[in-house]
C-alpha cells in the first residue's frame, strides 16, 4: 500500500502509511527530523504493546531481549515500564536504537496533527521534562512588538459594612459533635489535589500514549 503523503510543508518531514488493519503508522524522515534531540516521549511513556510483536513470534519484529513482561500478554520496553524513566533504545544521540523495529505505540504517536501544527501532547512533554519548544512555538506564543503585555487590573477597594453583633449559640452536644467532626474533615481544596504518583494526576509515571490500547488486567 502505497504511504500518503503529507500536504503542508511544516510536517514534510513526517510520513503517514495507513495500515491494512486501519491503524496509521508515522515515519520521520531522516534529515531534517523535528524530534532529533527531543525524546520526549521516549522518556515520559510507558511503552507496552502485545508481545506478539516481538521477534520471539512470527512476524514480530521488536527485539525481545529489550522488553519486559507487564501482563500475561504485554509486554513493555525495558526502561519504560514504572513509566518516567528512559527506554533502553533511545540512544545518547537523541535517536532511537532500534527505529525501523520500533513497537507500534511508537509508530502511531505523530509529531504533527493533519493540519499541519504541532501534536499539543509533543508540546506538553517538552514543557514538562524542561525541553525548548519549537522555535515556531516561541514565536507564535512571544508578545508580538510595539504590543505591551496586559497587566493586573487595579485593586477595587469596597466600602466596609459593620455587621450587627452576633448572639452566642447556646452549648449543645450537636455543636459539640460538628466541632470534632471539623477537625477530621480536609480542608475543601484536597479533595482536588493530587500526589505526582496518583494514576489520576497529569503527567502520572505510568501514562501511555494516547493511542495505546488500556492495559489487559
């Protein structure tokens, strides 16, 4: 099947090849690779992928020996399975080791959206392991010149209005009870928080990406 071919300059570099299973794989050229360096992904994700891609089974073709068991049936890329952590292939040149037999969440993660601009999740990792944006980025997101950048509005003061004296509650086992009650219950923000390593808080270790199919159980 014939790859089809990008149609806006700023992701020529980027290749997208249908599958017959009607997934889209995506292959960066050589030169002139936007995600030389970067590696965001590679070391954010945890790649895990159905062990029948590797080449311990016909047809696979990533290198078993750098992959571990996650399920009965997944593996992951060694390095890559706690999540937040490097995979074993992504090389010291910012490259990956083993790119012609990269796993398929590899293959399905594009660096560019059909439209042409970047994939936010590209930018968000970049933002989140300190990597430089793309220079178009910064200058789409810099002031543009002669433009002062907005600031605080100036504080409203209001008049203040004194309140009539309040009466004294008289003692109850009730508001004895609410009192205590009070002291064990969390302030009302921490419901809302989370730790780095809650599954549920952005950027979470064991994130996969996007496309991944969910973990079997």
């Amino acid at each position: 099947m014939a790859p089809r071919q990008p149609a806006h300059p700023q992701y020529a570099a980027q290749r997208a090849i249908p599958t017959e299973d009607g997934r889209v794989f995506y292959d960066m050229a050589d030169r002139d690779n936007p995600c030389a360096g970067c590696g965001a992904c590679c070391r954010h994700y945890r790649v895990s992928f159905y062990q029948g891609e590797t080449d311990d089974y016909p047809g696979g073709q990533v290198p078993a020996t750098l992959t571990v068991p996650v399920t009965p049936f997944r593996v992951a890329m060694r390095g890559t399975e706690t999540g937040g952590g490097p995979c074993v292939a992504y090389g010291a040149d910012g490259r990956c080791g083993i790119y012609a037999q990269r796993p398929s969440p590899c293959r399905e993660f594009p660096a560019f959206l059909d439209d042409g601009s970047w994939n936010p999740e590209c930018l968000r990792l970049r933002a989140l392991l300190g990597i430089p944006l793309p220079a178009e980025e910064q200058e789409s997101t810099a002031t543009p010149a002669g433009v002062v950048a907005a600031s605080d509005p100036e504080p409203v003061h209001l008049p203040m209005v004194e309140l009539p004296p309040r009466r004294a509650a008289a003692p109850s086992d009730t508001s004895r009870d609410v009192a205590s009650s009070a002291q064990i219950l969390p302030w009302p923000g921490a419901a809302l928080t989370t730790t780095p390593d809650s599954p549920d808080s952005p950027g979470s270790p064991d994130e996969e990406p996007p496309n991944s199919p969910p973990l079997a159980a």
